[in-house]
C-alpha cells in the first residue's frame, strides 16, 4: 500500500473520529445531563402518564445504546489508527494477507479481509 493511500486513509478514519466523538457527545449532553423531567419538557410539578414515562424511558435507551455502537465504532477507529502509526495496517489479521484497497477505502478500520470477514460472519451466524 502506497504513503498517499495511507495518508488518505488515516485523514478519513480521524474525520470519522471526530465525527463521532462530536455524535456521542451530543447524544449525553440530551441524554445523561438532563433529567427526565426537563428531558420531556414538562416542568410542571405534575406526575407523568405510565404511558409518556415508558415512552420516554424507551427513547432514553435506545439514544444510549447508540451511544455505545459508536462507542464501539471509536475503539476500531483508533486501533486502526495505530495500527497505521505500527505499520501494522491494511494486513489481515486472520491470514495476513493484505486487504484490498477497494475493502480499505470503504470500511477502513477493517481488521479482516473479505474472504476472512465471510468466515467470520458465517460462524456468527451458525452460533
């Protein structure tokens, strides 16, 4: 793999980075800073519906399970990062083949090839 192509690569995953940290931050901000009362918008010293309240708590986790999937989404990203500081990157971690250019450009946090990830999505799903 070429310096230019590692150089892109690596401008694309600390935009990614960015883009996310900025994501996840928000996401907490609304979620984690407020409380449910402010979160709805009611004020009022009145008791929520059951209803409103399930409603809301639904949300409220569904927003933080995102939150953790692009937490999740982080981590690889910055293993990929250092992985393109260790001279580590672009090589299969399964058969230490390189991946291809075209796998890279579109998930470049990759960490298997496309032959290695099939293996690995059909034992997922056959577990």
């Amino acid at each position: 793999m070429n310096r230019q192509l590692k150089s892109k690569l690596k401008d694309t995953l600390v935009n990614m980075r960015e883009d996310i940290r900025s994501k996840v931050a928000h996401i907490e901000k609304e979620n984690l800073g407020r409380s449910q009362k402010e979160s709805t918008g009611d004020l009022s010293g009145y008791s929520f519906h059951m209803a409103d309240l399930a409603s809301d708590n639904y949300e409220r986790e569904l927003s933080l399970g995102l939150a953790e999937s692009e937490r999740e989404l982080l981590h690889k990203i910055d293993d990929a990062l250092k992985r393109l500081k260790d001279k580590n990157f672009g090589k299969c971690e399964e058969c230490k083949k390189e991946i291809t250019q075209k796998r890279l450009t579109a998930v470049p946090y990759a960490l298997l090839c496309i032959a290695c990830q099939e293996q690995e999505d059909k034992k997922s799903r056959q577990s």
